[in-house]
C-alpha cells in the first residue's frame, strides 16, 4: 500500500506513499477524538458530491464499477475476524463493525439504483450521518498527498548500468537485535551495497538510485525486465526504524523551497546535484524489503486490492478501517489536451490502506492507481481538504 502497492501496508500498506516527501501536518490534540458527527446544515451548504460515478470525466467513462468493486473489497474485510477483533476497541462510539457493514451494503444499493448525482446525494443525506475527522489542528483540514503504483526498468542481474539493488526479506529478520543497521549499513553510503549485510539477497537492480529509492517510499511497483519479461513487487517487512521524509530533510538545509515539494522538484534537485543523494537518502533509515507478488493487484493494510482513485490510506491507529468516507479536496486530472488541472471535488471513497508517513487524523493518501499518469497525478498532490465518514443513522 501507506502507502501495495506496494503497498505498503504499508503498515506499510503495502503500499507505502509519495506524500511523504511533502512537509508533515502538524499533530492535532492528542486527546482530541479522531472523528466527531456534524450538522450538514452548517458543513455541506456547498459540499458538492461525486459525478464521477455516473458521468465520467474528460472523455473517460464513469467509474461506476469501479466504486462497486471497492466497497465489495471493503464487504470482504468487514466479514473476518480480524474487523471484529479491531472494531471491538474502536474509540469513538456508535462506530461498530456491524455499523460500518450495514452502512456499506446500502449505500452500494443507492449507488446502483440512483439515476443522478442529485439522487444518490439526496439519498446519502437523508440515510447517512457525517462523522469529520478532527484534522491536523482546530480548523479541520486536513493534509492530503497521494501514491501510486510506479513503472520502473529493472533487471534480474546486476550489470555496468544496474547497479542498485532492492532486496528480498531476510529469513532471520525477526531476529535481528535492535538497533536495527542503518541504511548506509544495509545499501552502503552510495547504495549499490557492495558490501552490504544483504548481499546475496538481492531481488532485482536498478539504474537509478533515486527511483529504487522511491520504490522504498512507495512499497510496491511494477517493472520491466531487460530480459522483455515484466514483474510485480510488494512490500515484505522493514527494519525497525521511523520513516523521515526526504523532502523535509531537503528543505531544513535549503536545497528546496519548503513549500511546493514534489516529486518532480525532488528529482530535478538531485539531476543537477547528485552527488547529495549520499547526504540525504541514507538519512532514511527504515529499510524496505521486498517480493514479487506475481501480477496480484495491489493489495492495502487491511489485505484486499486497493482501486485508483477510490482506495485511500489513513492512520489505522484512529481512522476506521474499511469505513465508506468522502473525501473533500483537490485532485489532479489530466485534460484532453495533455494539460494538468486540479479542481476542487468531492469523492466517495474507501479506507483500505495505511502508511509510515500517515499519522493522526490530520493525514490522507489518495491511491491514483498503476503506471506514469498516476505517477504524474500523485507527484503534485499535496493540498489541504476535508475528510468525513459516512455511517447509517
């Protein structure tokens, strides 16, 4: 997933997430609750709703299915043990497993019976309670960035021009003494790990140092081989260690504005200065390893697929998992004419992942899907917004 999709699961959701490059929120109140219901007299006078699903966008088909898809991915979750047993010490009252159930299975029956966007919002209004996340202070807003899963050239071996290997999960991980060894330790201060703890391990290489890097952030990707074949790759486990945003990192020491960072801004940075690449990405220590996953769809922190732009990861520590929400923010869309915009919009969505740079309730990764377009989408993100879940009253 975080965040797959690696994903991280990143809990790495397997799949893990871009955003983090982007500079983090501040925490809201510890005490704070993570959601609380509110009035939509007074929060949706001008909350439009999703039309995404019923008209499509810029020559693309609605997404109706997809949106179906993903609620009975959520369905599938909500029906194991494992959502009994985290639902029965959810902290905010009233939001029960059975709740958050009954709650998916009517609102798939409106989707699939509402004619209109008017019809389906009317319904929602009329059946459902909002729940808002409390945000990453007292205003309510909410950070969001966004994650996808990359294309990369790769190969099987290492040669002259693959030099930088991503690595398969040791078998004695688990017994690995804490501290865990640093990244410069694990891939060496110029990351071909030519001397690393690893070595023998090695599950593909990259010419690249930066992208295999991004695939750690990230947690899963997509690649084609040079030997004409294509694999898949997800997250299988970490070293024990906080993620640090790259980007945070940059901008203390002014390399980069600390506002506006994106990835395209990251790598420009390290195309004119590569040689910072050993000052900065060992700064990263939690370590990710890695396994193909033979094709699977990218699977999220709660075990099933996530869906392009209708799966996103929060803090599962606060947010409930599985949960129908509406995000409220900006996403980005890509014109007929090529050009990139970003209007305001208001989607359903599903919370199906996680991350290590997705904290508290002021936190949200949108999952934009597989390949360089949703690369493109995931690299600009980074607005505020609002978040809310939708439970049956």
């Amino acid at each position: 997933m975080k965040k797959i999709i690696a994903l991280f699961c990143l809990g790495l959701a397997l799949v893990t997430a871009i955003p983090a490059f982007a500079n983090s929120p501040t925490t809201s109140s510890i005490n704070a609750p993570p959601l609380h219901r509110v009035s939509l007299n007074r929060d949706f006078t001008n909350l439009a709703f999703d039309e995404q699903i019923f008209w499509g966008r810029n020559g693309k088909p609605a997404d109706k299915q997809a949106l179906l898809q993903s609620v009975d991915h959520s369905l599938r979750y909500l029906s194991t043990p494992t959502a009994a047993r985290v639902y029965s010490s959810y902290p905010v009252e009233g939001i029960t497993v059975d709740r958050v159930r009954r709650s998916l299975v009517r609102f798939r029956q409106l989707v699939v019976n509402s004619r209109s966007p008017e019809e389906l919002q009317a319904a929602v209004q009329r059946e459902f309670a909002f729940y808002k996340s409390s945000g990453r202070d007292a205003s309510g807003d909410v950070h969001f960035t966004a994650y996808y899963v990359p294309m990369h050239q790769a190969s099987r071996v290492r040669t002259e021009e693959y030099r930088y290997p991503l690595y398969r999960k040791p078998a004695n991980l688990e017994q690995w003494s804490l501290p865990h060894p640093t990244r410069a330790e694990l891939e060496g201060i110029d990351g071909t790990g030519s001397d690393s703890l690893l070595r023998g391990n090695e599950l593909v290489w990259f010419r690249d140092r930066l992208e295999a890097f991004l695939v750690h952030v990230q947690g899963s990707a997509r690649l084609q081989l040079t030997d004409g074949t294509e694999m898949s790759i997800g997250y299988a486990g970490s070293t024990d260690y906080d993620y640090v945003s790259l980007g945070r990192e940059m901008a203390k020491e002014g390399r980069v504005a600390p506002t506006g960072i994106s990835i395209p801004v990251i790598q420009d940075y390290f195309e004119r200065v590569p040689e910072d690449l050993d000052v900065f990405l060992p700064r990263n220590n939690r370590f990710i390893f890695f396994r193909e996953t033979n094709g699977a769809p990218p699977s999220g922190s709660i075990g099933v697929p996530v869906t392009a732009d209708r799966s996103i990861a929060t803090d599962k520590a606060m947010m409930p998992p599985g949960a129908l929400a509406l995000v409220h923010t900006r996403i980005p869309f890509r014109t007929e004419n090529g050009e990139m915009e970003t209007p305001v919009v208001s989607r359903f969505v599903l919370d199906q992942d996680t991350g290590s740079a997705i904290k508290s309730p002021g936190r949200v990764d949108l999952f934009l899907g597989t390949g360089p377009e949703a690369g493109d989408r995931a690299g600009i993100v980074g607005w505020t917004g609002e978040l809310y879940y939708l439970l049956l009253k």
